[in-house]
C-alpha cells in the first residue's frame, strides 16, 4: 500500500473519522453551485459521517466539484466515488487527491475506478482488460512523475470500486480498502471476507423512504434499471445468485428490494445494520428521489436515527 507523496493514511484512524453512516450523491452532479454548496452544509450539520461525489461524463468534474463543497463545509469528510481511471492519467489526479488534502486536511478520500464501457467510450476511449489498466494506474499513481507542491501531512487514502474477486484483492493489496456500489449486504459480507480485517470497507446503499410497496418499487426500480444495463453491475450480481429473469424489466422485486432499503426509517436502518454486520466500516446511503432531486428531505428524516 504505497502513498501517494510519502505518508501512507491508516485506516483504522479513518475508520474512526467516519463513523458508521454517511452520504453518496450523484444528484449533486446536476445541481446549481448554490444549491449543492446548501445541500452539502446541511448533510454536515445533520452528522453525516461523509460526503462523497460521483463522476459521470456528461456533468460536474468531481475533484472541482469537491473543491466547492468542501470550501462550503467546516469539518466533514469527502470522497469521488468513483474518479474515472479512464478519464485522466495518473499524475493528474494524484496532483489533484494531494491538493485537496493539503488544502482540506483529513477530508479527502481518493475513490478510483475502471468505470463502465458506455461512459469511456462516451469520452473518446478504448474500454478493454479493466484490471490490467487499474493495476497500471496505482503503478503510475505511487511512482510516476514527483509531485513538487505544498504536500499535505498525510496522503488521503485510496479505495477501489471494486465488486468481483480479483478487483477486491487488488484493494486489499495495493490500497486502503474498497467502495462497492449497487450491492447487497451479501456482497458487503463477501468482499468483507476477501479484504481480511484491516482495509477500509465502504459500500453505498440506494433508500427510498417510502412505506407504500408500488409507490416505492417504482421509484426503486427508476434507479436500479439505469445500473441493469452495465455488465460489471450485472455480472456481479449473478455471482450472488440473481438470475437473468431478476435482472429484466428495470429488475424483479427480489432484486429491487436487495439493492434499494426501502420502507419506514427503521426498515432502512435495519439494512445499514446489516452492512455493518456483514463487515463494512462506513455506509453511504444514496437518498433516492424523482428527476435528480436531491433527496434532502430524507436525509433530514433518516439522521436521528442513524446518526444518534
């Protein structure tokens, strides 16, 4: 587990930093500078244990991104979840995970992944061998060109999307953890089993609070058929046991109710209880709302009783 500049993070001291419940927000891609700077003080004030940013081809950048959310909060945490490999080489996001950590210190988490082949080919890109190329990247991440700016007191540490076996064992590895998105508590137990007990495990876990059963499966089901279409997701979830008939449709009621807690606040804490049971360290819900809200509102109904 090299550093990025020479002083390798721990994690259980993060561990320790993030406490047990924080925030996952692609909605925050498409909001207003204003709007996102506003949602981000608030998740901060409610006790939400971290803030993390994802990064799709056609919206905010995210190491910009988090630059103006974490100038807009005093104290809490932020990760990309996921930086694209694919979008930028390894010296620049090394130069930019080490700026934001020298300017926010102990606030930045470096979450990379090999992303999904419509959104690199919709950069211009060839997507082929995933792992070979994120093995490449942490090469020309912990030995490339010298970075020669202020350096922070401690590198921020790096997580992994990783889902399947051999991307799990390159966190554990050659990183401070992983971050699973679009799992179940299953894989949560699974991936917790490959990294052993010391890595950093922080998988995201889709909510809709909602009790009524097809107002929330609908709105469940928006969400899960955008991730149905990409073949890591997919494939990932045959080896849990899903078959091609749960994967049709936007995703059989087994699948949606796996992947989306939905329900009243204790249902949805309910299965932050199993995540962390099954071994993760810090979950991150992503607060599931209609055309891109927000989700806000849920967040503020979820806090008591996650975060008290």
């Amino acid at each position: 587990m090299a550093p990025l500049s020479g002083n390798a993070p721990r994690p259980d001291t993060w561990k320790e930093r993030l406490g047990s419940v924080g925030v996952w927000s692609g909605a925050l891609n498409w909001a207003s500078a204003a709007a996102a700077r506003e949602a981000a003080a608030e998740i901060e004030e409610l006790g939400y244990g971290s803030l993390w940013v994802s990064e799709v081809p056609v919206a905010k950048e995210p190491f910009a991104n988090l630059a103006v959310l974490l100038a807009a909060t005093a104290r809490i945490p932020m990760g990309t979840g996921i930086a694209n490999v694919w979008a930028r080489d390894a010296t620049a996001t090394r130069a930019a995970a080490l700026t934001l950590s020298e300017s926010f210190p102990g606030r930045f988490v470096l979450g990379l992944g090999v992303s999904h082949l419509p959104a690199v080919e919709a950069r211009g890109g060839e997507y082929e061998r995933p792992l070979a190329k994120m093995r490449g990247y942490l090469d020309q991440l912990e030995g490339g060109a010298p970075y020669e700016g202020t350096r922070p007191s401690d590198d921020p540490p790096v997580v992994l999307a990783a889902l399947r076996q051999k991307m799990l064992e390159l966190a554990r590895d050659r990183t401070q953890g992983a971050h699973p998105y679009f799992v179940p508590p299953e894989h949560t137990a699974r991936a917790r089993e490959v990294l052993g007990a010391g890595p950093l495990l922080i998988p995201e876990q889709a909510v809709v609070v909602d009790t009524d059963p097809d107002r929330a499966r609908a709105l469940a089901r928006e969400h899960t058929a955008n991730y149905l279409r990409l073949p890591n997701y997919t494939n990932n979830l045959r080896t849990l046991g899903f078959t091609d008939e749960d994967l049709e449709n936007g995703g059989s009621d087994r699948l949606v109710d796996a992947i989306v807690a939905w329900g009243d606040v204790d249902a949805v804490r309910a299965r932050v209880r199993q995540h962390l049971d099954a071994g993760a360290d810090h979950v991150l819900l992503q607060s599931i709302a209609p055309e891109r809200g927000l989700g806000i509102d849920q967040l503020r109904e979820l806090a008591p009783a996650l975060l008290g």
